[in-house]
C-alpha cells in the first residue's frame, strides 16, 4: 500500500488535452485571420508554430539533454506559437516570426526550467520583445482582403485605436458589425470579436478555464473607460483586449491559483491596460498589462489563500 499526503482529488484531465482544447478554441479566430489577411496570415502561423516546437525541441536535445522531449511540452510550444502568431501583423516578415518564437521559447520559457516554471507568458513576451526591438514592423497593420487569396501585398493603415490615440478620427469609423465580424485593420488575433467569444464558450463549456478572469478584466475596462469617457465599445470589440483576456491572462502558469485572486489578477490588468490606453504612448496597452498582471501573480498567491480544509478561527478566551 502506497501512503501519500493530501489532497487526493484529482482529475483525468491533461497538460496535452487542455492544450489542445484550447488550441480547437482558437480556431475560428485563426480562420478568421486567415479568411481577411489571406495566405500572409496563413505562413506568418505556420512559421510561428513550426519555429516554436522546433526551438522547444532543439533546447529540450541538446541543451537540456533529453533524449525525446516530452509531448505536453511540444503541444505547449504550438500553442505558444499560435497564440505568437495571432498577436503580430500578417506583413510581418518570416524571419522576425522566428526571432519571437526562439525568444517567447527559449528565453521566456525553456531558461526558467520549462514548461510550468516560467514566471511570464511566453506569446505575451515574445510580441513584446518584437514590438520593442522592431517597432515599424510591428505597427505596420494590413487592412483586410478579399477571402483567404488575398494579395500579400495590401494596402496598410493605422488602426481604430491608434486612429484614437492620434486623434485622427477623420473619414469613416468602424462599424460594430466591422469588429464584431473582424473586417478591420490590426494583427492576426486582433480581428473578429465574435469569433473569440466563441472560443470563449468553449473553453467555458470544456471547463479548461473560469469566468473570473476574463469578465473581471472586460468589466473593469468597461468601467473605467466610461469613467474617463473613453469609447467603452470600441475599446472592448478593438485591439487585442478580448484576445488576451480569454487566452492569455488565463494561463495556468502565470495566473493567480484561487478565484478571489483571479478576479484581483483581472481588475489590475484592466486598470493598467485602460491607463496604458489613455495616457500611455501606445495605443494598445494588453500586452503589457498581462506582463505585469504575470509578475504580481506570486504575490496575490502568497496573500490571497483558500481557506484550509478543517480550518477554524482561534477563539480568545
């Protein structure tokens, strides 16, 4: 008889299935991507993915010594690299995809240890990383085609929050059915918000994730813009907000462990991104948000703690 210390409650749940439950999340908004940017789209997450599991692959063989990685580790690693893929610009040249999946692997991931150690969101710091050392690049953002054939060399214009942020609010807005459906400039993810609530419910309906941290970050911007009188709706269905909120802040790994925590994870990453947003130099301010948000999170851990099983209040005397 094997004795072990508690809690014995487990589930048959694992790394590579709620992996990959979150990658079939991501679908319609990769189709989404792919149907607006066209074939661009298509090799940006294609050489995202394949130079993230490759760069996991060659680390875990010849550094780490392994003999074959493990498979939850490659299934991250394509995630990492969709996730990549769908926060950079369709014109992004191939060479730079790379550059940030070697980073978002190598650095943000493998030099902590591996998967479950690493303390920031691989996707999350590798588009920083592009942003910060290839700026132009990155803010270079297509505007949509015409299906999945569209020319890779299309027409390129700021978008509706950088359009905010400069003031140039001249010629036609955005429609909400245009956010809602995806047709407007911006990265991979940025695009189609109804197909990322779709992901959403499914990783809801599969349990792979809570409500706490994406309804906590969504209400917390509603709210706070509303009180700077910012465009709370445009706000919500453009950039990467809904994107990060629902895949990314809600990694296991660099997010909070309780509930209560969650939602104070979610309120402080709304905060930031909505000050980023209004009074920041960039127009988007998610990503940096979720970086932060990531950083904190071994503090709201220490001081945010569930109630012990069987735990009850000292009474004086």
């Amino acid at each position: 008889m094997i004795f072990s210390p508690s809690p014995h409650i487990h589930t048959g749940r694992t790394v590579t299935s709620a992996m990959t439950h979150v990658i079939i999340a991501l679908l319609p908004a990769t189709l989404c991507a792919c149907w607006y940017f066209g074939l661009p789209a298509f090799e940006i997450i294609a050489i995202s993915i394949i130079s993230c599991v490759l760069s996991e692959w060659l680390i875990s063989r010849f550094i780490l010594g392994r003999q074959r990685p493990e498979i939850p580790s490659l299934t991250a690693a394509s995630l990492t690299g969709l996730l990549l893929a769908l926060n950079l610009p369709s014109s992004l040249p191939w060479w730079t995809a790379v550059l940030g999946s070697v980073f978002a692997v190598g650095v943000t991931k493998m030099a902590f240890g591996g998967l479950g150690r690493n303390i920031f969101n691989p996707a999350i710091a590798g588009r920083v990383f592009l942003l910060i050392s290839f700026p132009a690049l990155m803010t270079s953002w297509p505007l949509p085609g015409s299906g999945f054939c569209a020319s890779p060399d299309g027409h390129t214009g700021a978008t509706i929050l950088g359009r905010l942020k400069t003031g140039d609010l001249s010629g036609d807005m955005l429609s909400y059915t245009d956010m809602l459906l995806g047709n407007m400039g911006g990265s991979l993810g940025e695009v189609g918000a109804i197909a990322i609530i779709i992901g959403f419910i499914y990783l809801l309906a599969t349990r792979i994730i809570t409500w706490h941290i994406p309804v906590s970050i969504i209400a917390t911007v509603a709210v706070f813009d509303a009180l700077v009188g910012a465009p709370v709706g445009i706000n919500l269905l453009s950039g990467g907000l809904l994107l990060g909120a629902v895949f990314m802040a809600t990694d296991y790994v660099t997010s909070p462990m309780t509930h209560r925590g969650m939602i104070i994870y979610g309120v402080f990453i709304g905060i930031i991104t909505v000050v980023i947003r209004n009074w920041g130099a960039y127009p988007e301010g998610m990503s940096f948000a979720i970086l932060l948000g990531n950083a904190i999170t071994p503090l709201i851990n220490i001081y945010v703690k569930p109630r012990r099983f069987a735990a009850r209040k000292e009474v004086a005397a």
